[in-house]
C-alpha cells in the first residue's frame, strides 16, 4: 500500500492502474478510521480492483465555530488500518496541496442542501460538494463509496454526480453501530463515559419511532415528538434537530405516504452528533 500526499503522484499511480485495465474504488473519509470506514473499505475491495482512500480534513466543510482544529487525527493509526482493510493506496494531501489558494469556484448545493444538517451548517454542504468532486476529479474512481450514517451528504452527492454528469457510481453503506448501538463516529472520541451513555437516547429514540411507523403510525409531528420527548428527558442531551423529510427531496412532511427520512442531530454535551433511518414501508 502506498501512502501518497500529492495530487500529482495520486493522478500517477491511477494513470498506471487504468492503463492495465483495472477498475478503481474511492473511499473518501476524514480520518480517525472506526468499523464504519473500514465497511466501506471491505465493499470498495470486494467490487473493484484496486481501492483508494482518501484521509483530509477538509477545512472547506467546517464552520467558523466549528472543531476543525480539534477534528480527531490519527495518521499512522489509519495507515495501518487501511493497510490491513487491503487498500492499495491512501491518499492524504495536505490542506496546502488542496487548497493552495483560495477557491474562486465551487460547487454549490441548492434545495437539497436547505434542510436538516444543511440548515444547522451553513456552506458545511458546498465545502463538501467542492472537496469530493476535487477528489472524484483526482482520483477519477469508477465507483466511490459513502455511509448512509451521513444520509444528507449521501443524497447530495448523489445529485451532484448526475447533476454534474461524474461519470461513476456512488455506492451507498448501511450504518455500522456500537454494540450498544451507537451509530460510530470518528467525534465519539469526544464522548466522556457519562456522555457516551446520555448519546445512546439517540439510536433508542430512532428504534422507538421505527417501530411506531411499523405500528402504522403515519403523522410526521407525532413521530418527531416521540424522538424529542425521549431526548429532552436526557440532561446531558440537547437537540440541535428531529426531522421527518422525504428520503428523495429531503423536504420536511407532515403526511408520511411515501418514503421517508428520519434523522436527528443531537449535541451530547459539546459534541454533535448525527444519525437517522430510511422508513420505505409505505
Ligand atoms: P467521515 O470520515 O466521518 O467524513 O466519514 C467518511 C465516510 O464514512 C462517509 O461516507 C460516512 O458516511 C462514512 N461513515 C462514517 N461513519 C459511519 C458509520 N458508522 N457507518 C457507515 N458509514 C460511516
């Protein structure tokens, strides 16, 4: 496996793998690898010959107010996991070597962009938009991998890459989870034991709202209600958002007749953290 940090070295080794044929895996991340990453990994091995992942905090994404410069960072941790996971090369610019100068051009989100951690991060969606699209444009991979855990930025980049014509597929990941069901985050690192048992409110008001849709409840208010009784009941716990939205267009509703997205986005003492599910049985 090969640790590469330039742009140029990175457009080299993929030049030489596509010049013998071979199908290309992208698995952009941020780092401080869990079980969730390595999942995409493991799909990204399976269905493509060769499997790059790409490590960079991408300042682009992060709010002025936000933990860009706290963002947890293990290098010589994730080299060995990925070296392990079979990756065949991750590459991890520097912000320099991305961002030599200030951007002048973006890639900018509209409707999509508008609602749950969109509307909580202002510019957090076009930071992403403008810093994958550099990666998909690097790397040129046939096939690019991303977790449902962030199912916001999953539609998005959807979009952007049928928007933008990007000739690749984008391979959605279900969430991998804690064995106490938390959904894994490179941010629970943040989490004091007290607070890593108050974030737990957040999978089992989701399972509880699960399982009221499976009992045929169809109210969207009911059902957000049911989330945010269950957290407001957690001191340590403090609601940032509970959204019941169209899984397609992500627009909140009230009515839940076609499929629907349910997620949250909850601070657990400083730390925020996200997760939802996709409820399609309507
Ligand atoms: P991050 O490093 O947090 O930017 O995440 C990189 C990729 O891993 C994104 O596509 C995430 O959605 C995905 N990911 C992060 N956590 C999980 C998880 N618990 N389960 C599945 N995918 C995840």
């Amino acid at each position: 496996m090969e640790h590469i940090t330039e742009i140029a070295r990175m457009r080299d080794v993929v030049k030489g793998w596509k010049m013998q044929g071979l199908s290309v895996g992208l698995v952009p991340t941020m780092g401080f690898l869990h079980e969730g990453h390595q999942s995409l990994i493991d799909a990204a091995r399976k269905q493509n010959d060769k499997v790059a992942v790409s490590i960079f905090v991408n300042p682009m994404q992060f709010g002025p107010n936000e933990d860009y410069e706290a963002y947890p960072r293990d290098m010589k941790k994730d080299l060995a996991i990925c070296e392990q996971a079979g990756a065949d090369a991750v590459f991890a610019p520097t912000a320099a070597e991305m961002y030599p100068i200030k951007n002048n051009v973006y890639v900018d989100v509209n409707e999509l962009g508008d609602s749950l951690c969109g509307a909580a991060r202002p510019g957090h969606f076009r930071g992403v938009c403008t810093v994958v699209a550099k990666l998909f444009h690097i790397v040129t991979p046939d096939k690019a991998y991303f977790g449902e855990k962030d199912a916001q930025q999953l539609a998005i980049i959807k979009r952007m890459v049928s928007d933008l014509n990007f000739g690749l597929e984008i391979v959605p990941c279900p969430i991998i989870r804690e064995k106490s069901s938390l959904a894994m985050s490179s941010r629970n690192t943040y989490l004091s034991e007290a607070e890593k048992e108050a974030a737990l409110v957040i999978p089992k008001s989701l399972e509880s709202a699960k399982r009221a849709l499976l009992q045929g409840e169809r109210n969207a208010e009911t059902i957000k209600r049911l989330i945010t009784g269950m957290i407001e009941k957690e001191p340590l716990a403090k609601i940032n958002y509970v959204e019941v939205a169209d899984a397609l267009n992500l627009k909140p509703v009230s009515d839940i007749i076609k499929p629907v997205l349910v997620a949250a986005a909850v601070y657990i003492g400083k730390t925020r953290l996200i997760d939802n599910f996709t409820f399609r049985e309507v």
